[in-house]
C-alpha cells in the first residue's frame, strides 16, 4: 500500500486527483469479469434471446468501461510511459465505440472516462444474485463493533463488493492484522477499516510487552 505524501512545494498548488477515492484494482477486476459473465452465460445458454438487449449491451459496456479504468490507473502510475497512455486512450475509446459515440484525442478520451467511471460508481447496478449479497442494491450490512468475548455490537451499510474479500491487513498494522482494533474506553473492538502501519522498533516492544493477541496502548489510539 502506498500512503500519500503531504509534503508538497508552496509555490504550487496541490493537484486533485484523477480518481477520488482511487478505486481496488483487484475490485474492479472483480467487477469486469462478472459483467462480462452476464453477457457470456446467455450467450453460451443459447437463450440471450429472453434477456432484454440492452441489458445485455449494458453489461458488455461496463465490463469494457473497467478495463478501461485499471488502464488508466496503470498509466497514472507512472506518467512517462506513453504506451501506458496509449493504451489506456484506446481502452477509452474502445467504451466510446461501443456507445456509437465518436473518438477522441487521448487526453479528453481519458477525461471522458473518468466522468463515465464516476457516473457509474455513484450508481453501481449489482444483480439481483450477486456474489456479494446485496440483492442488487449495491450495499451491504457489516459489522463493525465487537464485545470483548466477539459477540456483534453494531453493524453499519458498506458498499458491496462483489464477493471480493477486503485487502488484509499486515502484522505491522495497528490491528496486527486481525482486522479489529480494542478501544479500552468503551471495552470493544472495533473495525479498523485501513491499513495503518506502525514502526518497527514500538511494534515489537509491545508485542513482547503485551502479547500478539492481547490488547495493548496502540489499540487505544484513533
């Protein structure tokens, strides 16, 4: 994971970012191949004639949509690769052809994608089986609070993800990679819901001190 850096030079302003909040790769893979499943599964049953097409034209677009994306993001990663660019423009306006839309130049065909990408992120069309539960709604109830003993507290809405598993968490995180981090206030656990790295040198001392699976002061902190 790479954490962001705030040092920036006071002469400049800070540029926004193409993507807010940068989506999972892994996730949006995840997305692409079960858009493209839908299409394919009526396909190879023989019987796509009993799906509405433009269902189908729709899942087919979105499936090319995130691909699209993850080029993008492999070309923001590392801005003087002009093959990167390259690709993800053509990735861009490979979604633009199948809308029988027009072709752009790179840079606004990549523009453009972004706007598409976002205007689909804030109303994601799950189906109604979908691998992550949420009946098509998109959302999805976790739990977020636990007794001591492990016994659900409180649960919030989360957005759905397909069935695709949260990255997990490292030793080195403040949760020591369980996932839940113990406030001694209240006396429960709680979802850490980031990786948060500590250093080295007070990670160790406090495991030696307080034991891998105990409670210890970094929990405290939020």
């Amino acid at each position: 994971m790479t954490l962001p850096s705030h040092t920036q030079a006071p002469t400049r302003p800070a540029a926004h970012p193409a993507y807010d909040p940068t989506p999972s790769i892994p996730l949006l893979i995840t997305e692409a191949v079960q858009e493209e499943f839908w299409t394919r599964y009526a396909t190879i049953r023989g019987d796509a004639e009993h799906f509405q097409p433009g269902y189908l034209a729709a899942r087919e677009r979105t499936a090319l949509l995130l691909r699209a994306v993850i080029a993008d993001l492999f070309a923001l990663a590392d801005p003087s690769n002009t093959f990167a660019a390259a690709d993800a423009a053509a990735a861009a306006n490979a979604v633009r052809r199948k809308s029988w839309e027009l072709q752009l130049p790179a840079a606004a065909a990549r523009a453009w994608l972004r706007n598409e990408y976002a205007a689909w992120r804030d109303d994601p069309q799950h189906p109604p089986n979908c691998p992550g539960r949420c009946g098509g709604s998109g959302t999805v109830v976790q739990i977020t609070t636990w007794q001591d003993d492990g016994t659900p507290v409180w649960a919030e809405p989360f957005d759905c993800r397909r069935g695709e598993d949260d990255d997990p968490h490292a030793t080195d995180c403040r949760c020591q990679g369980t996932g839940r981090r113990w406030n001694s206030e209240y006396r429960e656990y709680q979802l850490c819901e980031r990786y948060t790295p500590q250093p080295h040198g007070d990670r160790q001392l406090l495991l030696d001190t307080h034991g891998a699976g105990s409670p210890h002061p970094y929990d405290e902190q939020f």
